[in-house]
C-alpha cells in the first residue's frame, strides 16, 4: 500500500488534506467542538471536488454533520444555560425539540422548529434512498447548512 503523502504537516487521503496523525492525536485528547461538524458540512459543499466523489453522497453527509453540529450545539447549551438534562439516549432528540418548541422565547421556538426540520432532512437522506425531498438535495444540503449556522448565531 502506497503511503499517504505529507504537505505542511499535513496528511493527504483521497483529495483532502488531514492533519498529521500526530495532530490528530493531540487534538483526540482535546474536547470535541460541534462547529467542527458545521465546518465540515460547508467544506464538503464547497470544496469537495465533483470528480472525486458522488456528490449525492457528499450532500447527504453534509446534510447529517449540520443536523449533529446544531444538534450538539443546541444539547450542549440547553445543558449549561437551560437546565436540559440529557437523557444520553436518543430521546434526547425530540426533547430537545419540545424543550425549544415550549420556550417563551420565540428565538427559542425559531430554533426548536429549525432542529426539526435538520432532523427530517437528515432522516430522510440516512434512510431513504429515493428521498422526496421539497427540494433537490443539493439545495436541501445548502438549505441545511445554512439553517445549522443560523442555529450557531442565535446561541452565541
């Protein structure tokens, strides 16, 4: 097996550049930010080569790491700010949902109803292969990164 070729510290695998493995050691031991999963997201979206990969998979990947990316944003503040206690099951999801849906703040709802909205999308294109989604997917994984980055400005 050919090995991967090294530039500036850093890893190349398939037409992406990585950090150095022991970077990404380094980094393991550090906590692992949500927004990294948005950055991904926009980064496959935009940078991502359309020779190198089927680009249906590109955007129904992009659009699963902008559903978990809001949804550990939202999980993780509600957590610290809120009182949301994680059930550390996937129940958490939906109560996520409802504990926005029932804020009193409407920025609040605003968001409960977005995160829904990432969940179907994401939903649909982990589990159906022939999705109907409202709109091309292509669109619906720009759609999708965009509501996840509204998502990360209204908590911060």
């Amino acid at each position: 097996m050919k090995k991967p070729e090294k530039y500036m510290g850093r890893q190349r695998i398939a037409s992406f550049w990585f950090p150095a493995t022991k970077n990404i050691e380094r980094e393991r031991k550090m906590t692992f930010e949500p927004a990294h999963f948005l950055y991904l997201s926009k980064c496959l979206i935009k940078k991502t080569p359309k020779e190198c990969f089927l680009s249906e998979s590109v955007y129904r990947t992009a659009i699963g790491r902008a559903y978990y990316a809001a949804f550990l944003e939202v999980r993780n503040y509600a957590a610290k700010n809120d009182g949301f206690i994680s059930s550390k099951t996937g129940k958490d999801h939906k109560n996520l949902e409802i504990h926005f849906n029932r804020s009193a703040d409407y920025s609040f709802r605003q968001i409960g109803h977005k995160l829904a909205k990432l969940k179907k999308w994401r939903t649909l294109s982990d589990y159906e292969m022939s999705p109907n989604f409202e709109i091309p997917i292509e669109k619906t994984a720009k759609r999708a990164v965009r509501e996840a980055t509204q998502i990360f400005s209204k908590l911060n």
